[in-house]
C-alpha cells in the first residue's frame, strides 16, 4: 500500500496538535486541582488577623481572616444581579474601618431586591461601634458579566461590579488590595451562604476528552482514506509478471 507523503504529514500534523492540546488541558486541571486543595487547606488553617499594613493579594487570597473596627455605612455600595435560590438581590459591601488604622472592603452578605421598585433597598441592620469579623479573603466581591462601565459608574451606590483599587481611588480611603467575605453573624438579617470557588476542573476535562477525541478521529480518517487509496490504485491490484521477481 502506497502512502501519500503531503496527506499522511496533514493527519499527523492535526494528531499531534489535538494530543498536545488534550495534554494542556489535563495539566490545567491537575494545577487546578491542586490550587483547590490549597484553597480548602487555607480556609481550615487559624486566621491571620488584618492591620494597618498593606498585605499583598498573592499572600492572603483564600486564608481565613479576621478584623478588628467599624463599618461604614455611608460609603455602602450594592452589588446588582446577585441571585440566591433563584431570588434576585444584591451583595452588600461596605468599608470597614480597622481598629489599629487602615481599612478593608467586607462582602457582608446576600440582600433579597425589593420586588415592587428595583432600587428599592431591604432593610438590614449595621452593627454600631467597633466589633471582630471573620471571614475569607477574595480578590473582589465577586465579579459579574456587564457591557461597558454600566451600572459600575463612581459614586452610585447600586453597581454591577466593584474594583478595589478603583474605589479606593474614588473614596480616598487606604484599602487593603482584597475584600473579606464575611462569615461571622452579626444579626444583620443578611445571607452568608457563599458558593464554593469554582474552578472549571470539569470543564478542562471535558476539553481534554474532546481534544483527544479528534486526534483518534483524524487518525481514524487517515487510515480509511489510505485504505480506500490503496483499493483505488490499480497498481496495487495487477500482479508483477517482472521475472526479475519470480
């Protein structure tokens, strides 16, 4: 059987593509995988407490926390589009004061809309004076799908999304680069039933199978049409009466 050079280098060009690719993604779920176990074994590790001086994101993202000070009501800001159970609502973040100096940004919790006006705000209660919160460190206070700035425009109190650094810039408050994710009741009638990190592991699999999926399938082609080649040849059928070759 004759193979034809420029197809035969095609089929193994695209399997070898497709096998490599199906390998990056089983290597991003084993790094993802990886970064889950760490991500469990930091929010069962003892709390670090937050201070005055700045802590860098890389060093404190996922570990339990705690924090010392007073919430500032008056620089609240409402996360939109943050569903619970299907109920549309809003996260409540608001800048906590620090008790040693400094501040932080607290994702206090889950409020439910006001179904009869959409800017309508439920009632909730703000602890007065200095208390403890525990809670997680986040890169921000979650982070929704929006077109443009929307309703991320400064000094409105109801957003889509919230970026620290920005904030800080619009409030002049010395913010820590995080934001806490509050774990701790305070009896403020908000829900703190936060959803796990999710990391996409199932999607990278899933990726994987398909990738090498196609390289079987490319080469599965390749050998059909080789072989549809070969019964096509009618060099391959006539018998060699050379009797040189006898």
């Amino acid at each position: 059987m004759k193979i034809r050079f420029w197809p035969a280098l095609l089929i193994l060009i695209v399997v070898a593509v497709t096998l490599r690719l199906g390998f990056w993604q089983r290597d991003r779920a084993h790094q993802k995988e990886a970064l889950n176990a760490q991500i469990v074994a930091f929010e069962n590790a003892p709390a670090r407490r937050v201070g005055a001086a700045p802590v860098p994101l890389k060093d404190i993202e996922f570990h339990r926390v705690l924090a010392r000070g007073e919430f500032l009501p008056d620089r609240v800001v409402y996360l939109d589009n943050r569903p619970y159970n299907d109920q549309p609502g809003f996260y409540v973040v608001m800048p906590f004061k620090l008790a040693d100096g400094g501040y932080v940004l607290v994702n206090r919790g889950w409020l439910p809309r006001n179904l009869a006006d959409r800017t309508g705000i439920e009632p909730y209660e703000t602890p007065k004076g200095e208390i403890e919160i525990e809670g997680i460190a986040r890169a921000n206070a979650s982070q929704a799908f929006e077109l443009g700035s929307g309703g991320s425009a400064a000094h409105q109190k109801i957003r889509q999304n919230l970026d620290v650094s920005a904030y800080a810039a619009e409030t002049g408050l010395p913010l820590q680069p995080f934001v806490i994710q509050q774990l701790s009741a305070t009896g403020d009638k908000l829900v703190r039933d936060w959803p796990a990190p999710t990391l996409g592991v199932e999607r990278n699999y899933g990726y994987m199978f398909q990738w090498w999926g196609m390289a079987a399938a490319a080469l599965a082609f390749g050998l059909y049409a080789a072989r549809r080649a070969a019964k096509k040849d009618p060099a391959a059928d006539e018998p060699d009466n050379d009797p040189r070759h006898a």
